[in-house]
C-alpha cells in the first residue's frame, strides 16, 4: 500500500488485523445546486477524479477549489477480499465535512452530521466478502450555513483568524470485515490508586454463551489475563491489575505504555472476534488551584496548535507530518498543545500516547453567537453541537495524552438576566462531558462566556502586547481575583457590551490563561500582502524575543496558574503569529524560545 495515500490504519486504539485502506483516486464532481439525485449523479459516473482523504480546497486533492462547494460526490469501485467470507464488512468514514449520505449498490447504506468525527456503515444485506461493489458519498456542505466550522471561512477567502474551508471527506476511508457478534470500541480507564486498568469492552449482538478474555502486556511480556462472562452485560468489565515492580508510569515526556490483547471466545475456545489496544497509566487530580498528574505538579506550557497545512489544509499530507507537529513543539520547549477549533485526526493522539505530550480536545464551534466575530448570517448552536461533541469524546477516552476537555471556544455573549439557547448548550456540553468522562477536568468554554459554577476550570484569553499592561491585569490573582474577560477590555461597540461582562464570577478554581502571545512577526512579508497578527508587530526580532520572554515570565512566576497556552505553533495562511512558518520552517532561534518557557514555574516550585 505504499503509494496510496496515508495508507496507516486509522484507528490505532483499536485494531483488527483485517483492514482494506480507500484511499487514492476516487471519482468526484462537484454539485454546486444540490440537485445530483435529480439529475442522476447516483446512477452515472462522475466528471472528476480526485484523491481522498484530501479536501477539494487542498492541492493534494488534485481538484484545489477555493470557491464554495454546496454539495460534491464521491465515487468508487471496490471489491471486497475473498478471505473475507464468513463475516460482515463495514465501510468507515474517519471525517467528512459536513452532512453526509453513503450509497453501496444503489442501496442507501448511511448517513452522519457532523464535520470532525467517523461514522460506519453495515453493508451486511447489501455486499458480502468477493463482492464488486459501487460506494457513491454525497457531502453536503453549505460554506454560509450555521454549523459548528471552527476557522473555516464563511466568506470566499481568508482573514484575520479564519482560514479556507474544507469539504467532503477529508480524513480515511476504509473497510473492515467485522462477525456478527463482535467487539466495539473499548472504553479503558487508569486507576492508579489500585494501580489498575479498567477495561469496559461493548459487545453488538447476543453474547449468549460467550466469554471476555483481556491480557495486558508490557515490553518484558505478559502481565496479566483476566476473564469474565461476556452474557449478562452489554459493556462487561474487566479489572486488569499491574503489580508494584512492572508499574510504569504515563508522564510528560515518559510515554510508558501498556498493549492490550482483547479476545471474545466461545465455549470450546475459539475466538468469535479480537482486537488488540494500548494504554497508559496516570492520573489527573485537582488540588486547590493545581491540576496534578500522577500526583506531582506540572505547569502546563501549551501552545495553541490548529493543525492547518498548506497543501491539505485540515488533512496531514503524511502521518509523519503528524508526529513532527508534536516534536516542533517539544524543540520549542512546549509540553503540551491545546488542539484548537478542529477535532484533530486520532492518528496526532496516537503520537502523542508515544512522546509523553499534554493534550487538551476541544469541539470546531468557534463564533456560534450572534454577536460572534463571524459577519453575515450566525451560528445558531442547537442539539446537533452536543450530539457530535459526544462522538468526539467517544472516539477520544482513551488516550492518555488528554488531560483536559474543552467543549466550546469564545462564545461571545454578554451576560444579562435572560438564560439563552447558547446557556442551555453551554451547560449541556458540560454536562455530557462529565457524564461520558469522569476522570478529566474540563471548561464549560474557553475565554468567555463561562456559564457552569461548577466547571473544574476556570479561564481567560488575553492578547494584550505591553508586557506591564499585561502584568497589571493578572496581578490580582494573588488576591484570588483573575483577569475576566469582558466586552468593555476589547473595546467592543457599546451594542456589544451589555453589562460588561462576559462570565459568572471566577468561584477558586484551577486558573490559566488559555489564549495569549500571538506576536505578530513575518520579517518577509511584502508590500500589500495580506498579513495578520495580534496588536502591534514588534519592531525588530530583539523586540519579539523581550515581549516572548516578558509575557512567559509573567504566567510563569505566577503561583496560582497551573499553565498557559501560547498562540500559536505555526502561521497559517496570513495569520502570522507562528513559532514556526506555515511551511513549518523555523523563524527563531528555538534555544531562546525554549528557555524563555523553561524557568521553573513558581507553582512547581511551590509545589516542591
């Protein structure tokens, strides 16, 4: 499979051994009035081809069309292996952009919402193992419609912070032969009190008579086998030990990991279904205005990645793209990133489980207000948010790179004495993600407008550039008073500021600063290009490398922060405000970038 296009298996937390990669050429054509059922786009070939997973926007489509895309199709011939017979086939989608419905055969086999997470469609009654079928994908993605996009453009072209759209598939595409009872995707949690995963395996179809058998393994071999009756519950669950002298612990920097083989078998022993995964033992706790892993302080230094590329936009042109993202940041002395406005490709988490990186998940929802910073028609945020926030956390539970959930991003409401729609799904999206993952703080939403009192973090964003304005505005912390967010600070329309808060009180939570920095420098940007960076651009580099330092130090020395997030690791398109350029290539001298951040921070001297 080597020269089809990012041909890993994309599902590395659970894996078959069987696996068929769709990747490649596909043929395709545009549908610009979403009128293809009527002209009969299901039944014929298409004009185009192109090359999936990558958008129609991206170069390494072959396609590179910037303009607005109301609908496109897909389609395939495929025959199914032989080998495979006995068993049902599935055809995965890792992520299409944005309202999706599969045809296999002319028969409706699927359909999904939601821009960022998978979605599978049973083909059993409709195609069996030896089998030539016809996959055919509409996509429907209305560029001005309201729908969670995060910095996709609402308008034709880029600005500011808002880069080019991404539509249709953009993620893998794939088969997989699956038996009729079967393992779905396994739920493991670290308790590292008991030093113990805890493995809740779902099981589709009648179990009856069937056992759950898990082994957990490290680099020196088996450690444990545990076994239970797979009968009497849809999720049974296993208890997989690790004694005292094989403990290794998950930790920034120290991706000690676990492999777990999961069988479901018969009476007489046979295998029915298997699957193997890993896991990392760590902990997450709260401690006054500290989040401790493992029981020690760790101050948090995150960049704000966005995981944009210039020729496949939201898509990665290779998974070692992936992984050299998360080691650009470590170079540059960050120990984690917050994965902002994109639920990124689970293959960026896989690399993470392996570099020891910190990593909070957040939901594509920026502007969803009316009085976002999206002009034209607004988002209007209702249960679909809250729907496909939950597949992200279901895909998502059981990496240990995450440490943190954050559900929405500036949501940009005044607080007045009406409880909104936005409240509503504002506490809803907490709720469901404390409800599906106990073991994680999380915000109710990122900078403004918090609406949760019992939210376990509590936040701000602050792109001021002066150093000293910087330093007046979060001093009274020390006080237990943080710098809110407020309409009147960014000197927003009176329309905008109602009573000038954005935010419910700050009640002692855990406390960072979770937007911050974004310097704008590109020492080669021309006359008339298009560039954009937060306030003032530093006069010369000796400048920059003050203002870095300076705005570090601060968040640094500060005892009651248990972290930052920097904007941002790179350019992406005319913001310019990277770490690194767009091309990934380095702007700075990345020793004095690391230094900067590597002071130790009072809260960890505190702490030791």
């Amino acid at each position: 499979m080597s020269d089809i296009p990012r041909n890993e298996y994309p599902r590395p937390q659970f894996v078959r051994e069987d696996w068929l990669c769709l990747n490649g050429e596909w043929q395709f054509e545009i549908d610009q009035g979403d009128s293809g059922i009527d002209r009969g786009l299901l039944e014929r070939e298409l004009q185009d081809r192109i090359i999936v997973p990558f958008c129609p926007e991206s170069e390494l489509s072959g396609i590179e069309n910037p303009d607005f895309m109301n609908a496109v199709w897909y389609r395939r011939n495929v025959t199914i292996p032989a080998a495979w017979a006995g068993r049902g086939v599935r055809l995965h989608f890792q992520a299409v952009d944005y309202d999706s419905t599969v045809w296999v055969n002319g028969a409706e086999v699927g359909r999904h919402r939601g821009g960022f997470t998978p979605f599978s469609c049973d083909l059993r009654g409709v195609a069996e193992a030896g089998d030539d079928i016809t996959i055919v994908l509409r996509a429907r993605d209305d560029g001005r419609k309201p729908q969670p996009r995060g910095k996709q453009a609402r308008e034709f072209g880029p600005s500011g912070a808002i880069y080019v759209r991404t539509t249709g598939i953009w993620q893998s595409v794939w088969l997989e032969p699956v038996p009729d009872i079967a393992l779905r995707r396994s739920r493991i949690t670290p308790d590292l009190a008991n030093r113990t995963f805890r493995l809740e395996q779902p099981i589709s179809g009648n179990a009856k008579g069937l056992r759950l058998r898990a082994t957990l393994a490290d680099d020196a071999g088996e450690i444990v086998t545990a076994e239970c009756s797979a009968e009497y519950d849809l999720a049974p669950r296993l208890d997989l030990p690790v004694p005292e002298d094989r403990l290794r612990l998950w930790d920034v920097g120290q991706p000690n990991l676990y492999d777990i083989a999961i069988a479901l078998i018969d009476g007489e022993g046979e295998v029915v279904d298997s699957a193997t995964s890993y896991a990392g033992m760590r902990a997450i706790s709260i401690e006054g205005k500290a989040i401790k892993i493992n029981g020690r302080t760790v101050f948090q230094r995150l960049v704000l990645d966005q995981g944009y590329y210039p020729d496949g936009i939201m898509t990665a042109p290779s998974d070692a793209a992936l992984r050299e993202d998360i080691e650009l940041s470590m170079a540059a002395g960050f120990n984690g990133a917050r994965l902002h406005q994109k639920v990124f490709e689970e293959r960026f988490l896989y690399h993470a489980d392996r570099l020891g990186y910190l990593v909070w998940g957040e939901f594509g929802d920026w502007g969803c207000n009316n009085n976002g910073p999206i002009t034209g028609e607004h988002q209007k945020p209702g249960p679909d948010y809250i729907t496909q926030w939950l597949e992200c956390l279901e895909r998502d539970y059981s990496h240990p790179s995450i440490v943190g959930w954050c559900p929405l991003n500036e949501t940009w409401q005044t607080l007045t004495d009406r409880i909104t729609a936005l409240d509503d799904v504002t506490h809803g999206m907490y709720l469901a993600t404390k409800a599906m993952d106990s073991t994680r703080p999380a915000l109710d939403t990122s900078g403004y407008s918090h609406r949760v009192p019992e939210a376990d973090v509590y936040d701000s964003h602050d792109y001021t550039q002066d150093p000293e304005t910087f330093r007046a505005r979060h001093a009274g912390f020390a006080e237990g008073e943080p710098y809110l967010n407020s309409a009147e600070s960014w000197g927003l329309p009176a329309r905008w500021v109602g009573n000038a808060h954005w935010s419910i009180p700050y009640r002692g939570q855990p406390y960072f600063v979770s937007e911050f920095g974004g310097i704008w420098w590109n020492p080669d940007v021309k006359e008339g290009e298009d560039s954009w960076g937060y306030g003032e651009r530093p006069r010369d580099l000796d400048e920059f490398y003050d203002r870095f330092e300076r705005l570090c130090a601060i968040l640094l020395e500060d005892v009651n922060m248990f972290g930052y997030c920097y904007t941002q690791l790179t350019d992406i398109y005319q913001e310019q405000n990277g770490i690194y350029r767009f091309d990934r290539s380095e702007k700075f001298d990345l020793a004095r970038i690391r230094a900067a951040q590597w002071k130790p921070a009072a809260i960890e001297l505190a702490d030791n």
